[in-house]
C-alpha cells in the first residue's frame, strides 16, 4: 500500500509541491468556518494502472483507507482511496494528490502496455533517465509499479560509456580498461554502440552490457545470437508501442524506451465528497 | 532570451536536479582526464515551440550563445544554442539540459496548437492546475511561451468558488457575499457552475468570472449571450484538440485546458559536439 | 485556537526562529537536572487584541491549552494559555514564543485601533507590502485578526500600476491594455494616481481599483463621487490615526495603512510559572 | 560600507525576503519590455541613522553606489545609495530593499537616542533578547550601529541565571557552583536579582555580572557603590527614553533596553528614478 | 538517555546522514517482501564510553529500548540498546545508526583516558575547534560524556586574541581595550601567549583567560604560581597522552587537546539479529 | 588542482561547516579595523598524503595559488598554498580550511599506507560504508586520492548480500535470482560468505562478487584458487596494516578496510601569516 522500495525523501518532495500550490493561503476556503468535516473519495475515470496511493494517503491523513495497490489495474469508478476529513483540509490537498496520482499512473499505464506487448520474449521494458525534473525517483517507481523495470538512476549509479567518452579515450578497449580501472568493482560497464562492428570491440573489452542504438531489428538479432552469453544487451532510440515487439524478437535482454517517463499522458482522476 | 517574467527561484530547482542526476559523482567521466573542451551544440529533432533555453544556457555556462529565444517556432536541424565547455562538464549538464528543454518545450507546443485552433474567436486558451508537482511556474511560463495565458498560479491568487464551497456557504450569494467580506479587494471571485441556473445566480451574486463546467457548445454560446458583460466566461472540462474550436466559437472568454501541462508529449532535442 | 488560514510554512519559520536563539545549546539550563515539570501560563501586561496564540501552542507542546483565540481583546492579566513542561523546555522556548505574541499582537492591537476609529464609514483598513522581511504572512494574519483585511501579498498576486510603470508604457490607458492583454483574466490592475485627472483616465482605460497617493481628504471625496461605481477606491499615504477618520469619510473603499506592519509597537506579555 | 561583523548568512535572509515577495513573479512588471534601464536613489524622509546600506547594495546589484555608511546620521534628503539597473529589476528588489532599510535604520535610530541620553555617565545601552523572530542577527548589528552594544546573542552564549533556574538548584550559591562547573571556562555566569539581599549573595557565590531587575535607581545606585568592582551590573525592566538618564547615573554598567527591537517605530526612505 | 544539552538540530543531521546513505532507495532490500519483523540489539565490542544512543534510538524508532545511557562504560558484549523493527528497515538504518555511535563513542572513550590520566590534578581537559567539519555540536558532546568540558563552540561564543589579532591592534594592551569596548559584557578575552612576558602583559591588560601555547610543564608552572587569581591558564599544543600529565600537574586550570576530535580512533559496535 | 571527480554539492557542505564555526558572527575579529590585508600559506607540519587543497582555494578565494595536488605527498614544510585575504576574512575561514584539510588528508595518508603494503599483489585497496556522517563522499574521494579504491558508495547503488537477507529469502539461491529479478541490468550482486561452503553456492547462483568476511588467509588462497575467474572476490574484518599483506597475498582481488575512514588520524597543516 506503500511506495516500495521507500524513496527516501519523498515527503519532502510532496511538501514543496504542496507548497508551491498553497504558499501563503488557500483564500477560497478561508472565507468557511473551520471545523466540517466530510467524506471523500477518489475515484479512477480511465483504464490503467495506479501509481501513487501512498502520497495520497500521506497527503489526506490518518483517516484514509487505501483500497488498491500501486500497480494494481483500475477502471472508470474504481475507488482508489476514501477518508474523512476537515473540508477546508481536503480541498487543500485535493489537487496536489491528483496531480501527482495523474502523472504517475499515467507513466506506469503506459509502461503496462509495453509490458504487454512485449509477452513472451525474454526482453524487460525498463527506462531512461529522460525524466521530468525532480521527479526521477518517483518516475522510475512508477514504471516498476506498470511491470517495468529500471536503468541507472542516474550518472552516480553506473558506467554508460557513450561515442564523446570513446573518443576522449582513443578506442573502446582503451576506453573500458581506464574506466574499470579506476571505478569501483561493483559497478557494471555498458558501451553504447552504433554498429555491429562497435559490438565486436565492446565484447572483446569485456562490456557487461551493450547498448544496440537504433539498429533494425534483424541486425540487432544477428549481434545477439553472435555474442549470446558475453555480455546483456539492451535495444534503443526511439522506442514506440508499434515497434517494440519486433525489437524484443530480436532476442535482446532490455529495451529501454524513454517515452515512458518524457510522454506518458496521465491517467484521470477525480475527488468527490459525499 | 532569458526567462520572463523571471520565475524567482529557478536556479535552485536547476540545482536540484542537476543534484538528481549526478548525486555522489559521474562515474563514467571520472576516468577521463580533466582539461579537455568541446564545442557543442543542442539541435531540435522535431517541429514546435521551444521553451526552456534560458535553462540551457545557465546550464552549460557562460560561452554559451543562445540561437532562438523561449517562444520561437523549431523545426527538425533547428539550432538551438552552442558553446565551448570542457567535455566532462557537458556531459554532465546535457541530460539535465534536455530533459527541461523537452519537456517544456513540448508544453509550448501543445499550447500553440490550442491558439492555432482557435484562432479568429476571441477565447484565450489557459492552463489549469493540473501540472506536475514542482514543474508548476516553469510549465506555467511554457504555456505563455507557446501564446496561451495563465490561470490562477494557485490556491493563493484568485478565489474560485466550487460545489463544494458553496454547499458549505448555504447558496452561490452567500458564497460570494461572505468570501468577498474576507478576501482582499485585489481578488476576483471565480464560481464554478455546471448549469445555466447557476449562471443566473453567480451573476446576481457578482461573480467575475464563471467557469462553465462541461456545458455543450449551445449551451454556453446562449449563457455568454444572456450575460454579455456582466462577467468573463471561461470553458473548462476535458476540452481537446478536436472540441476546442466549438467550444470558442461560443463566445467564451476563455478556454481551460487540462492537458496543456498534465499530457503533453515532449519535444525531441539532441545535444552534438563537434 | 489555531492561525487561519493556515499560512503553510510557518512551522518551519518557528523552528528556524528557535535555532536562531537556542543555536548550539541552552547553556544554562544545561546544568539542571533533567525530568522536572513546571506550570506555567502566559499572560497579557496591557491592552490590546491577541495574535499568535498557535505558535505559543505549538512551542509549548501539546499539554498547552488556549484559553484566548487570535483576535480576542485581552487587558494586563488575562491569562493566554497555560501548560506543564520539562522546566529546561519551558525556559528554552519562553522567549520566542513570546517574542511572536508580543510582535503579532502589537500589529493586531494597532489595526483595531485603526479599524475602530474608522467605524461608520464603509472604509476597510488593509495592511501593505511595508512588512518586516520574513514576517509579512504572519503579520498580514495579524492585521486580519485585528479587524483589518489585506492588500495584495507580494508582487505575484496582483497588479499594481505606479508611475514608472506608466512611463514605460506610454500612457494609462496603454499601460492596462498592454497589462490586460498579458496577465491571468482572474488578476485586478490597480492604478496609482497622483492627481484627479490622472482617475479620469484610468477609470477610462479600464482599472479595477484606483489608488489615490496623498491627496486631500476633500479632493478624495470628489473623486469618489465623480465615479463612484466605476472601480474601487483606495486611500494611501502616510495614513496616521489621528488623519484616518477624516480620509474614511471621503468616502474611500479602503485605507491602507504602512504603519500597522512596519512601525506597531509590540503588545507586552510575560510567562509565569507556578 | 558593508555589514559588519559580517553575520554570516545574511544573504539567505535577503534571498528569502525576496522570494517572499515575488514568488511566482512580479506580475505587474511581467508586461513591460525587458531592457529599459533606470537610474535610481534613495533617500532618507526623516532624521535618525542609517542602517542596512549593504543589503540596499546587495540587491540592486554592481553598479550600486553607496553614498553613506551604516551608522552615518541622515536627515530628510539625505541620499543612501545609487545606481543604475533594469527598470523591471529594480522594481521588484524595491520594496524588500526598503523594508530592511526602514527596519534597521529605526532601530539603530532608537538606539543612538537612549546613547545620547546616558551620554556622560558610564552605561552603555545593550539590546535584549525580545528580538524580531529570525531578525536577531541583523537587528543587534543594527542596535550597535546606533552606538549601543550587544548583550548576549541567545541562550547558547553566555548564562543568565533567573529565578526559576535558581529555584531548581536550591540557592544562588549551588546554581553558580553547578553551572560554573558544566560550562565552559569561557562563559561569563549572569545572575538576575529582584531584591538587593540577592545581590549580596550572588556577589559571593561569584557571579560575573548582575541584573538588576526593574529596582529604583535609589536601589540600584546603593548596590553599585556596596558592591563596586565585585561584579558588572546591569539595569533592566521596562526601560524608556524617559527613564534612562536616571537609571545610567546609578553607576551600573550596563541598561538593556528591550525596546530597541521590538518597538522601535521604522525609519522613512524611499526610492526614485530619475 | 537522551542527548543533553539537546543540541537543536541533531534531527536534520541524522536525516541528512540517512539520506547519504540510502539516496534513491536501498536495492538490497528492495527484493526482499515487506511486513518480517526482528528482533534486534546493538552490542559493543570493545572496551570505553557509550555515546550517540540517542542516535541509535531515534533511527530504530519506538520500540527501541536503551540499556546504556551516554556516558557510561562498556565493554566487549555490553548490550547498548534493542527493539523490534521491520528487517527491512533494520537494515536500512544500522549504518548509519553504527558510524554515529562508533565515531561519539570513540570521541568519549579518548576523552576518558585524558580524564583518567590528569585525575588529581585541578586541570579540566577540554576539546578545541579542530573538530571534523559539521560534527563539532555531537563531537563536543561526546567529550563531555567522556568527562571532558567543552572550550567555545565557535567564533561567536568567545573572543581568543592570537598573534595576529594583536599585530592588528599594535599591542596586547591596545588588543584587549578595543576588543573589550566593542563586544558584549558578557563574553570573556581569552589571549594566546608563547612567553611568558606575554603573560604579563596579558595580566595587565585584563585577560581573563591565558592561554599558554607550547611552553614547557615547568615555565606553564612558573606562570601560574606567579599569576595565581589572576586569571585562568590553559595549556595547549600537542598534548598527548604521554605529556598530559606533566602539563596538569604545573597547576593550569584547563588543558586543551585537539587530539580529541580530530584523531580519536572509534569504538566499534555491531548490530545484530535474533 | 581540483577536487575530481567533482561531488556535486560539496560548496553547499563547506558552507554550513563555516557556518558552524561563525554563526553569529566572529566576534574576536570584530574589533579589528576592516580592510588591512595579509599573506598567508598553509604548511604540512608531518608526513603523508595531501587531500581537500581544492577546498583550502575554495574558502580563501580568488587569490589562493594551490602548490600541491590533492594526492601529492607532502612532508613537513611543504607549503599547500597560499594567498593575499583581508586579514579578518582569513582568520575566519583558517579554522573550517584545516579542518577539511587535516581530516582528508588524514584519510589519504593512512590509505596510502595500505596501498603501499600491499604493493606487487594483484589486490586493490577500498574503502566501506564506515564513514563518518556527512563526510563520505569527501572521505570516499579521499581514499582515492591516496590511491585506494571506493567500493559502493551507499545503499543506492550495488547491492550487498548478507546474512539476513539470504534469511529473509531462504537460500543464497533464491535470493540472488529474487534480487536479479528485480534490480536494473546494470547492477552487481555481492554475497557475503563466512564460510566456504557458502562461497560455493554463491558462485553457482550467479554472483558477481563474493565477500570473503574474516576467514583465515589460508582459506581465501584455497577459495580464490578453486573459484578463479568465475567472481571477484573481496577480504573484508578488521584488516589492519598488520594483517592487510597477507591477506592480500591470498589472491584476492580487493580488500576493504573501513579503518581508512572510520580511524584515521588527522594529519597536520597550519596556517601562517606573513
């Protein structure tokens, strides 16, 4: 019922959010007496699945009842959570918990349907660091919640080395050497390539994993069935719902699609008191 | 070519996300000797608006020279910006960069498609609340950018008295009336009504401004005749791009739009060196 | 009992407040055992209208009972709120606490003062943006606890038209297009006006609310009469209470007055414990 | 020309006094064209002593010119500072720049009263505690810029023992010997005393300075000459311009007068542009 | 059992340290189900002084049971505290819980062979400003829950006139007149001296502290008997383990040792399950 | 010259460590006239390796002239840098300067220590996650300055099997293959093993790195013979500069130390004016 695996922090970012809506007031309510307290709920309006339950627990208090999981599926009127509450507070927090329940179902609905068009392959969905800014960490929750699963969080996390650092370095082979050199030897090293050429390199460095950049599907399987077992591969550049089970047929281990986190439209919600 | 009205604070948000990506360090640059610099530059992929170069330009520092200004139509192999920097720096800045840059500059062009659309009636097309938590003021600005106004900034700015409200106050009069008594004489009352009825007493009560909530083109289009000059009429509730022509052609002053801001697909860039 | 409408934030204005005085530790008090609890009550020393009683509330934990709301009169002795504390976080608190009942307090007692010598005239007493920096959601609070209403709360939530602003547009009348034209349709313009012919044209080109600088109270009253009706009317300028009857009668919606925020003597209290 | 000891941090506040009031931006400004220059002064509107110029300079940027330094005497006319800034900039800094300067400059004018009233006899004029929340710092640099002197700055540097903490070690004289015994070597210990019976003990049990507490200058001057050299005596309770001669010509030390910070009317000034 | 003086603001710090620590989330943990609860306890390992239980408990939360206070001794299987937790959460705070209480309890523990060591003698051991950066409030407490006293907190809390203050000022004569004219009663000058002429003249000028930097035991002896009463005399530079005693015994009143914050080895502690 | 790779966020950690040592304000330095400035240089005053010179530039600004690198080998009287400051300015950032210096550099000349007596074995050197709070990834980057390795940097970023998670999972099996399921691609999977028979099914269940706790180097050279090539593997307990060569001898290919970071003592630097 709860943001798993607990990103630590998260309050924070739903305080500032609160904030930057209310700063110094809500004054359509303050013209209401303190002290009535009503029912609310919130229901889906769509067909997806929901993302972010607890901040909408957080957000509404001791009272709330949280009646579906984050990454469970809903439809039009399924009620996602209810409570009791001072009516001033509830409007207060109304369109902040939307907003952020919206966003995130809406990214992990999307990612749902990646998840299942690529069913059968041995391919994982997982995303990009194209994220909104500030919401990265909630993001990516939202895309294991929608059966995705995550990339780095960020540059911090793992070794992505790219054509600028290849050139910096002279070679690929150079290029892994001075870098698993000096990193840590629990972080991996993935080697973006263009061309199936790159790949042979990248193996011979001993990659952990290579990135397969918009290269057609056949080419990529025929690196694949190459190279099985030497290093994972991961198929990218402009991912999209049509293309990606051609992709995943390929036989590669992880498509990484980063309109799940830069375009997901959201999933609609609504408040209603009673 | 700077943001405008200058959004105080908006370093810091840069900041933090800058602070999302990198955290503890770039591992992959680490292994690159320091020194080196690039010329780069930021191309768009795709036709729109572009909104955020201020935030590349802070970003990337102070050889950067911006090519377009916020609000300027792109095209794909429209140059955006450019400059020298070292290269580890860059790399660490671009996907922080980009990711502002896509996002609200796919803000902008959403927003340019609604005025597009309703171009020859007199509707403005606003924002709503409905934005990303913490992207608030810069999603705001992107709308401007892309010729649409802005709606309240929060509960803090404008009163808009709904169901809700009203039930509390007893009648829409007694809303206005006591709300009017507490508020600043600086603010306008704004009533939410889903029937003609409520028109007739939001009028009466002295309304500025009332939002016709997912009422028919007809409808509104006889409302805005009755009331003519006696308040602004805003439309608001699931408008797209297929209704908002009609729902102008009514005579409202204003059109709301959800999806501007909760449901924009961003706009591709890409960052080059050469 | 409790500040309202809830200025969001203000719990972390007393918690900063506190670390100013406590900083690296209560020296005193370190050297006296821990674990003894202490009565102790807060009470007026003069007359006037309490403000701040929930930061008092707040500081002193949760045995604390209120037994005055903000906004009540109290005269030397009325007892404020009274609780039972560890004596070491008694004595830590005690200052800052008071050091907010007694600046609030101080700014409410002089707008009632204002508010009642006003009384018969439809004037209301607003407050401005002459505030002690830091301090201007909590001592705009306390002007309404007073009797007062408030102005706009900074440079976001209204427009306010001065001379240098005219100057840049060319005219009155082109300065509230040009303004109209840009800013939210829920947002008022006030015009400052030195002189009666510049109200002529700004009620011509439109403005909400007219602010009338220094003038005499007889050229007020002309003015007011002239367009009464056609916007709303404000008074501003060095108001005093012995020169604020005389301006209410003019006829003038609202006086704003500097001095109730940046020149209120503070109201005395005192902590006692027993 | 500068604050000084320069509080550490003070541009913090002046960030935060300034988002305070422009937060989502300065709408009014929003309309005008970016890039028109100004030149603007301030001037003082009354006589008293300045303080607060550094901030003044901080926020209208590098071309500023200070023409008078904290603690200078100004009278109406008196120009402060001058430059040259966007003309939208300037306006938006305006406000919170004057809001300092009118806060700081009337205390630092209240203080250089009490100053020259005990002028001849051997007090100084301290400040207290009785501080605007989260204005300490810059309010005691202000009271010293007016010629008085700072007490302690808050509970973590320097002891005053008062009734209550005496009550809970037993005596005067164990509260010393505790207290002197926990703290550091470099603490001073202050005693207050209600009665001069105190006094006698607070001087043997070796307290380094003494409050007096709101004792006849009769009283306070017997203590004095009885106690002479023993001890640093400081006059406290209530004490006004009125009173103040008196009570220095009592031979104390030092007079804390409350009122500095918390009910010193503000100072006028304000901006032009010419 | 608890932090004492509560040093305001330790909260944040160990949020801070958690947040280092965790970041985007423990990935660990993350594959583990929620809801299992253990058993927990925290043991020492080696022999010295407790400290930072408070710490401990406040990460592992309410169920926590303290056995030791700060202060006391412990040796290999000392049981310092235990509760029951959520493994997941367990293991997510348990090093951050360990690095607080290994690196206090470290602190504590050298403070205690200090204190041991100078047992008899009427010197105080105290600690200095060479504490590691943003520890110095819970390294200062660790030192006097090892027995220790504590010098000044920082710049503000103390005036310490060193070589270059008095090249400044022309003499130490002219050093501590200005000093004393301009800071408040209540702090005391502390002066460093490296000969004993030095201290002469310090005594003349009204020192209240000495502080005697580098000299031999028997010169610091010589100084002391000669300026007994005088004011206090505090030994300083490189003092050891090997040294401290000598130097106590030659009568100084305080003897500061750097050693105990910036290179105390720590105590070790293990958490462990059951 | 500078700290690499650059910790974001490491100027805002200086900030609020000068800020603990000035808060209110450096009340020695007060008394000095402004504007009198001085030479100064910082000299290591023992033998080792210098960490934190990029901070040292940072706090005494522009004019520092850094003469060693972070990582360079100093001895007594080598001189780090130096520069021309206000002399107060200097004094007040001299203390929070050494002590970031001292400490690093501590941490930097312990770990070149280590690394010099492993010299000629194939293993690496690395630090754990017994940091002091707030201080890792400055004391991480120090490990590395002094030649070490930094193994994960927290929670966040490899994963860490231990006893109580192969607990929670029922076999070491089905942890490694639940936790693979569900983390990124990019991150290894450590197992901790005490014994070998626990290092035989770690390596069947596919880990990446094995971590070898407090076996005997006789049992890691046979575990290391019998698993070459199919892990890393990593010694790790209490590894002093006594044992740490014969572990290393063992054949594995890391050995952490949490000494490195938890107890090494400070090396000394000091400031003089010239």
């Amino acid at each position: 019922m709860w943001l798993e695996p607990r990103p630590f922090g998260w309050e924070d970012h739903v305080k500032a959010a609160l904030h930057e809506d209310v700063f110094s007031g809500d004054i359509t309510s303050s013209a209401i007496p303190e002290g009535r307290f009503v029912n609310w709920y919130i229901e889906a309006q769509a067909t997806g699945v929901a993302c972010g339950v607890g901040i909408v627990s957080h957000l509404f208090g001791e009272t709330t009842e949280c009646l579906v999981s984050d990454g469970a599926p809903v439809g039009p009127g399924t009620m996602i959570a209810r409570g009791c509450l001072e009516g001033n507070r509830a409007l207060q927090v109304e369109r902040t918990a939307l907003n952020y329940l919206m966003m995130l179902s809406g990214v992990s609905t999307l990612t749902s349907h990646f998840v299942a068009t690529v069913k059968g392959t041995k391919a994982k969905v997982v995303d990009t660091r194209k994220t909104v800014p500030l919401m990265r960490h909630l993001q990516k929750y939202a895309v294991r919640c929608g059966g995705g699963h995550s990339h780095r969080m960020g540059l911090y996390d793992a070794v992505m080395i790219k054509d600028n650092h290849i050139r910096a370095h002279g070679s690929i082979e150079s290029a892994v050497k001075a870098t698993r050199d000096k990193i840590s030897h629990l972080y991996k090293i993935e080697i973006e390539c263009d061309h199936p050429e790159q790949v042979s390199e990248a193996v011979a460095a001993g990659a952990d994993v290579i990135l397969l950049d918009n290269m057609l599907p056949a080419v990529m399987a025929e690196v694949v069935e190459t190279y099985q077992g030497k290093a994972l591969f991961e198929a990218s550049g402009g991912v999209s719902l049509s293309t990606v089970r051609a992709i995943a047929e390929s036989g590669v281990d992880v498509v990484s699609v980063g309109a799940l986190t830069h375009s997901a439209p959201s999933l609609s919600f609504h408040l209603e008191l009673n």
